[in-house]
C-alpha cells in the first residue's frame, strides 16, 4: 500500500449489514472495497482516527473511509465507499502519476 501520510497493515476488513447497505447506496461492492485496499492506494489519515483509501476498482477510483477495530490489530472497519471525487481522483493522479481514471 502506498501512502503519503499513512502506512496502514490491514489484515481483515470487518463487515456488518449497516456498511453493506451503506456503501451499496453508491453503487459499490464488498468485493469492489476489497479489490481497492488490496490494490494500488493512496492513503491519508482523516478524522475519529479514520483513514481515506484512494484506489481502483472496475476502472473507476474509489474512496474508501476505513478505521481501526479497537482491540484487534490489522482490522479494520469499513464506514463509508463511493466513487472518489473530482478533487479526490486529482489528489490520486498528483501522487501516482498517469491520466485521471
């Protein structure tokens, strides 16, 4: 995972109905999350101690609002995935390189 802010070792994404409707409202998958955090990210820490993933999935980038389980090492909870935002996918291209996906 590479990050400008943050290095994140994520070893299991938990899930609940809540995130699974949640994220579903914007078109998006579990398996599309899980493609991006196991993908080519870019990653930066936000609020509540929570982390913005920025990364591909099905050709098109997505933000990914993750935070840590507490008491559980490498898990994390998944509170929010959409389409990435204009200023989002620019901030992604800046670090990466390459076209705007």
């Amino acid at each position: 995972m590479t990050s400008e802010d943050e290095s994140l070792e994520i070893e299991q994404l938990v899930w609940d109905s809540w995130n699974i409707e949640h994220i579903a409202n914007h078109e998006v998958t579990r398996d599309d999350v899980e493609e991006v955090i196991t993908g080519d990210t870019v990653t930066r820490a936000t609020y509540k101690h929570r982390f913005l993933v920025l990364g591909p999935s099905r050709g098109r980038l997505l933000a990914v609002v993750i935070g840590p389980v507490p008491g559980q090492p490498g898990a994390y909870y998944t509170f929010s995935a959409r389409p990435a935002s204009r200023s989002e996918r620019r901030y992604y291209q800046d670090l990466k390189g390459g076209e705007e996906r």
